[in-house]
C-alpha cells in the first residue's frame, strides 16, 4: 500500500550525482530500475528534478515517477514549474492531457485543447463540470474562445454568451475545432469534494480520501508564475524588493491604521 503522505514528506531526496562522480543519466537508470517498489509524494520529486538539469532527463524522470505520487492529483502543481511552457506541453501529449491534469488545483491554468483528439476533448468536458458546480453560468472562465474550423491560419473568436450549457454533456460537444480557456475560481468558491470526484471518476484515483478537512491537510497549494499575470508579478517584485515581510507593506498601505485597504 502507499505509505503516509506526511512521513514521507520528512524524508527529503537528497541526491548530488555531481558530488558522487556520477552521470546524470546513469542515476536516472538506477532510479528507474526501483522505481515500481517505492511510493513518493509530490514534495520529493520536485526535488528530485532538480538534479536533473537536462531538459530531456528531467522529463524523463517525471514520467517515470509521477504516477508514484500517492498525492499527485492534489500536489502535482508543484512540479510544473520544473518544466518551460513548451516541455511541460510536450509531456501533455506525451502523458496524457487527464494525467497531467491537476484536479484540485486548476487555477490560472490556460488550456489549449484540439477537439479533434478525445482526451483534449474530454479536458474540456471536465473543466466544464468542474466550472458549472463551483460556479454556474461560465464566470471560472476567462478569455474562452474558440476556432470552429481550423487550418494553417487560426481564427478565434469569443464565446460571446458562454460556453454553451449543452457540453455539460461529452457527447454534445463538437469533435472539429480548438478552444482557449484559462481556469479561474475564487477560493471561496473551491468544492473540494467535486474536485476529488472527478479525479476518482475521469483521473483514476479512487484512494483519495472522501472528507474535504482530509484533503486539506495534504493539500500544499501552489501557483506557477508562468500562469500568473505580470501586472501581479510585478507588485510582488515590488513588495519584496521595498518590504522585508508582506506584513510590513500592508502597514505601509494602511494609511489610515485601521487594519483595511
């Protein structure tokens, strides 16, 4: 069975193959070969891909022990900043769009998905569920839009009254075509419990514990700053580089001392 989430986290994975005189890929292959007798959290590949400065081994070593994670579906985020935009998009269509699909924490990801290519399309159909339960009528959705005829020239253009509520249904939504999304959701509006159905019901991973404080407690949220807009990346630049805690730049901002912005 898998081991607890929480004890393995405290064991670090501290490797050097420099240190040790060894070739990056040789570790890889050692690694490999025990890699279907252990159990990881995401917390320890992150940092075992970090050993890994080749582009082409570090995607390899993700391939090889993610589906080792026992907590993947809910911390898988935090791997994704290990990759550029363009690897991370080759190991999509590598892995598969479902498996490297992060069911509880999806915000801020963009999506482009080729409704020609079922997995995409049942990416899209899973957002969709995802977006009516947390909040109906289309309002996690941003810049949606949509090329209904695709050819060497892309033309797109908005989903002016939403996303039709007809592809809450798989079967109703168009095998031609490819849509832009990103996904947004308040946190007020998160429901961890259709999350992890989802990942039950399309994902696989049934193990998952039922009870939302359950989830919380594994749950390490995390933000990719490829996905973040600048305008943000640009206040927290700021933030860091004048105050020497968040704290200290809301003091700052508090002009009238009374605790509100």
């Amino acid at each position: 069975g898998a081991l607890e989430p929480g004890a393995v986290a405290r064991a670090p994975l501290v490797l050097d193959s420099a240190a040790m005189g060894v070739a990056a890929v040789d570790v890889l292959l050692v690694l490999r070969s025990f890699s279907a007798s252990i159990w990881l959290v995401c917390r320890q590949l992150r940092e075992l891909l970090v050993i890994f400065h080749n582009r082409e081994l570090r995607c390899e070593a993700l391939s090889v022990f993610f589906l080792r994670c026992v907590d993947w579906p809910i911390n898988g985020k935090m791997c994704r900043p290990k990759f550029s935009e363009a690897a991370w998009s080759e190991l999509r269509k590598r892995l598969g769009y479902v498996n490297l699909f992060p069911f509880f924490q999806p915000e801020s990801s963009f999506y482009t998905l080729d409704l020609s290519v079922p997995e995409q399309k049942r990416v899209l159909h899973l957002l969709i569920r995802l977006g009516n339960a947390e909040s109906p009528g289309g309002g996690n959705f941003k810049g949606a839009r949509i090329d209904k005829n695709p050819g060497s020239t892309l033309n797109f253009e908005p989903f002016t009254a939403g996303i039709p509520l007809s592809w809450d249904s798989y079967e109703a939504i168009p095998s031609v075509g490819i849509v832009e999304l990103t996904y947004l959701c308040s946190m007020d509006d998160v429901k961890l419990r259709v999350r992890r159905r989802l990942a039950a019901s399309v994902g696989g991973w049934s193990h998952l514990p039922e009870d939302p404080p359950e989830i919380q407690k594994m749950l390490q949220w995390w933000s990719v700053l490829d996905d973040v807009p600048q305008e943000a990346v640009r206040v927290l630049v700021f933030l860091v580089t004048y105050f020497r805690s968040l704290g200290e730049a809301f003091a700052a901002c508090d002009t009238n001392k009374d605790k509100k912005l």
